[in-house]
C-alpha cells in the first residue's frame, strides 16, 4: 500500500501497477508449462529453418503451424532472436526439445510482448469517465479497471505458466476498442466541446475543423490485423462489422437515435473496405501467389477435430454431453439400451475426436454454426436498431464472443478470456453489469484450474484466483455502494459452491475409489457446474441488453 500511497502522489499509479504485475510474470518461469510451449517452439523452428512455401506443409511434429500467416512471421522475427540464445531450439526435428536457455528466452518474450497490453490498457482507461470519482486512489473507476485487465488471473496463468501469447493479441483488441471510441485533437479541446458520453457538442462541421473525429479508421486496422494474429477473434467480427458500419459509414442518426438512411457515405465504406482489403493482402498474398490458400484454411479451421476439447469447454455443449451421459446411464441400467450398441469413443477419454451421442442427437459442425448465429443476432440487431453508444457496441462485443463460445465447434477453455476482457470494461461504469462481470469471470476463471493440474502450482493458482476474486468483488462493491447488492441469495450461493467444489475435486477425490472407476468425474463436475454460472452470465446479460431502451429514448426520458 505504501508503494500505491508513493505512485499516487507522483502521478504514476499505472506504471506501478504494471511495474508490480511484470514482477510477477517472472517469479512465474521456473512453473510448469503446457505442450503449448513445445507448439511455439516448434513454430519458432518451422519459420525459421524452412521456407515459406514448407509452413503450412510441415507436419514432422503433431503440433502444426495453424494459427494465420501474420502470428507465422511473429514467430519468424522471434526465431531471429531466439538463435542467439539456443541454437538448437530452432532445429524442426528436434522434437520436444528444452533448455534452460529455450525456457527463458520464450517466458522472456511473452513477458515482453505484453508491452502492447499495457499500452493499451493506459488507452482503454482514458475513455473512461470520471462520473464516479472515489476520494482515495483505490476507489477510482481508472485504477480498478487497470488492476481487472493488468493482474487478470486468466490471462496471467494462461500466457505466464501455461504459456501463451494471448497478452499482446488481446491488447491489439484493447487498442482496436480504445480507438473506435476515442477523438484526435487537443485534449483541452476536447474536454470544451464533448460531454460525458464522448459525444460532441458542437455542430459536425465544426467538431471537423478542431480535429475531433473518432478513430475509427485506427480502430478498424488494429482488428484487422489482429485477425490475421489469430482467427479465434472473428467470433467478435460481426459486432465490430455492424457497429463500423452504423456509427461510421453513416455520418448522422435522427433526433430520437435511429439512423438517417441518406447519410450513407460510399467513401467512407470504401476507405473501411480498403483497409481490410490491404491488411488481408499483406498476409495472405504470399500464400495466394503460391496457390497455398486451401492448405493455410484447413490448417485454421480443422473440423475433422471432435466437438469438444480434451477438457470441455464449460458452455452449453458441455451441458448436453452431461445430459446424454447421465441419460446413458439411466438407460442402460433400466434396460432400455443394448450396451453393444453404445459407441465406444468417449467425450471423456481425454481425447481429441469425433463420437456420436448415445442418446441425445449428434451434433456436426454446421449444427454449431448455425446455433451460434441465431444465439449472435439478437446482439447484432440491438446493436442497429437499439444504440447504446459505446456501451452498446461493447455490451455486443461480449455477448458475440460468449454465444460463440457457449455453442461454437471444438472451443477451448481459454476462449472465456474473450468475453472476460472486454466486460471488464463494462464493471466499472454500471452496477448491473459489474454483477454479470464478477459472476462471469469467478466461475470463468475456476473453469481454467484443470489447465494447470500439477502439484506445485495448485497453491499458486488458488492463492492467485483468491487475491484476484476478493479484489474484483470489493471495489466493484465499493464503487457502487450506493447502488442495491451486485448479487442476490441465488448468485451468492453458486458462488461460494465453488469452494467445496474445488475441496472435493483437489483433496477428496484422489484419495477415493472413484479415482480409477471414474477418472473423469472432477473434470466433468467443473465444467458442468462452471457451464451452468457462464450460461447464466450470458442470459443475464442478453435480457439487459434486450431491455435497455436506446440512448436517444432514454435521454428523453
């Protein structure tokens, strides 16, 4: 707290936040590591020693070159650096290779790449308003924002034990958010002719000559590029798509917040479409003049995988797994099912494959598309039709990446932090969704202890999540304490069953015969009880923003 006191009254909180989080990031190398770090030093050897015609064709190791050319080169550049510290680190065939060497150079440069998050967290907290302004540091909607995003415990176990690259991407997304919402010009200029919405004052022309358009240009490439980073994030494209188009292509809305048709700018759609056009050129190109482009695409979209992960993904499949399961089990033990008949691949072995359901129907890829795109239109046409300004644009954000998350194909754990993220942007400026964000990322980050299941870092892990949680729920508490409870008895309870959950999964269960009978049974109850929490975050939050009038109504009223 001394520290925080000190960084207070010289101004520089944020850098000793960001100081402190570093800090932590490297007393973290010595733990324990995922196969995901064999998977990038294994990129790192690809891009370094093989041509570019060979990236995609590579195949000597399982763990492939499937993530777009942009992260491909990513991986181009840090093999350059890589090979002043280990050599043979960069040898394709050097299967499940680690050094000491390796190990610190790759913690060293996720540690370094989350420059670019910080960055844009500093961003992100300048387009937050200062309506609920605390007396002390700590009370301060800025300050509980940068410790929600720089000591995030999802992020910090993913990239810094499990080991992932996810700060920088996220923070190419942060930047892109930050961008859309913010205006160019003097920031006196701007604090005189805005008010507290961002929004201007003074007639368009005039806003024009000082200079105070927003960004959406910056915006727009930053998501662009971050695409061709990784394509996990066109689970949020539509929201970004919709929101550009609305709010930019067309130049005025009518007094009560709906659009003017006849303000559709053909230049500013072309100026948009040319930005996404050159981004996609620069990385796809090279492929397109090698006639490799079906090759990168299956590489990036391998439906052949199962419909779950090894570990589902607490979302609404996990759910109707643990229905067909538990129906399974009825009927075979009433007889209504021939045992012989049963299919003998497993959503529980662990592995990564198709199966068929044995009683409920089988799902397919498209069953999954096309659930996702119905769970995503209500956002997308709340987003047109209802505008809510940024809060709107966000609020959509979130619900695209949690409807792809709770019905798409083959999704990760980790995905969570794709809605985690941008609602904690949503925390700090309303009470209502400062209680979907902590409901949401509790039981989302609980969903993620299975990632590290070694004994060294159980204390880490529980320690971590515990300071973060208690943090999360105390300044939001206290910054809304003149608002009703962010949690009812109902929310309360799950909540705290989280506790006993993990007492029973960690401590109990190892030391009962169900360990051998059923090996599975910790990993199916935390992601069927943590399914449960998110589905609820996810509902609550859709009947929010299904009942919230437009900004232009309730500025009337």
């Amino acid at each position: 707290m001394a520290a925080f006191t000190i960084a207070a009254g010289t101004g520089n909180w944020f850098s000793a936040l960001a100081l402190g989080v570093t800090l932590l990031k490297c007393l973290l190398i010595p733990t324990y590591h995922s196969t995901d770090f064999e998977v990038h030093r294994n990129w790192l050897a690809i891009t370094h020693s093989l041509p570019i015609s060979q990236w995609y064709y590579e195949a000597t190791s399982e763990w492939t070159l499937d993530y777009p050319p942009f992260f491909a080169w990513f991986e181009y550049i840090l093999s350059h650096v890589a090979k002043y510290f280990d050599q043979e680190m960069l040898n394709v065939r050097n299967l499940n290779y680690s050094s000491s060497r390796t190990l610190l150079f790759q913690r060293f440069s996720v540690i370094f790449m989350d420059v670019l998050f910080v960055y844009a967290v500093h961003e992100c907290c300048k387009c937050i308003d200062g309506k609920k302004v605390g007396k002390e540091l700590t009370e301060k909607p800025k300050f509980i924002l940068s410790v929600l995003l720089l000591w995030n415990f999802g992020l910090l176990i993913v990239d810094h034990i499990h080991f992932q690259y996810n700060g920088f991407l996220f923070g190419l997304m942060l930047l892109s958010i930050a961008r859309l919402f913010q205006r160019q010009g003097l920031p006196i200029l701007s604090r005189l002719v805005l008010n507290s919405r961002g929004q201007a004052i003074l007639p368009p022309r005039l806003t024009k000559v000082l200079g105070l358009q927003k960004r959406h240009m910056e915006g727009a490439f930053f998501f662009a590029v971050l695409l061709h980073f990784k394509h996990i994030y066109l689970y949020v494209a539509p929201a970004y798509g919709v929101y550009l188009l609305r709010s930019y292509c067309f130049t005025a809305n009518k007094p009560d917040g709906s659009i003017r048709w006849n303000s559709f700018s053909f230049v500013r759609v072309i100026s948009l479409g040319l930005v996404v056009f050159l981004v996609s050129a620069l990385s796809l190109g090279p492929f397109l003049a090698l006639n490799q482009l079906p090759q990168v695409f299956s590489r990036l979209f391998p439906f052949k995988r199962g419909l779950c992960h090894a570990y589902w993904a607490p979302n609404f499949w996990a759910l109707y797994n643990a229905l067909d399961k538990v129906l399974s089990v009825i009927g075979l033990k009433l007889k209504f099912l021939d045992p012989n008949n049963i299919p003998k691949a497993s959503m529980t072995s662990g592995l990564v494959q198709q199966f068929q359901h044995t009683v409920l129907p089988s799902v397919t890829p498209l069953t999954t598309l096309i659930c996702t795109l119905i769970a995503i239109l209500p956002s997308i046409f709340c987003l047109w039709f209802k505008p809510q300004g940024p809060r709107g644009f966000l609020r959509c954000l979130t619900l695209c990446a949690l409807s792809s998350f709770m019905f798409g194909w083959h999704v990760h754990e980790k995905a969570i932090l794709l809605a985690i993220l941008p609602m904690s942007l949503l925390s700090v400026q309303k009470a209502g969704d400062a209680s979907i964000f902590l409901i949401l990322t509790t039981t989302g980050h609980y969903s993620l202890f299975p990632l590290l299941f070694t004994a060294p870092e159980l204390p880490i892990k529980i320690l971590l999540m515990l300071l973060f949680t208690i943090y999360s729920i105390s300044s939001l508490k206290t910054l809304f304490r003149k608002e009703k409870p962010l949690f009812n008895w109902m929310e309360t309870f799950y909540l705290l069953g989280l506790g006993p959950l993990e007492v029973f999964c960690e401590f109990v269960f190892p030391f009962t015969s169900w360990k051998v009978k059923y090996p599975f049974l910790p990993l199916l109850l935390t992601s069927v009880y943590c399914a449960v929490g998110i589905t609820y975050a996810w509902f609550k939050l859709y009947v929010s923003v299904l009942i919230d009038p437009p900004v232009g109504k309730t500025k009337k009223q």
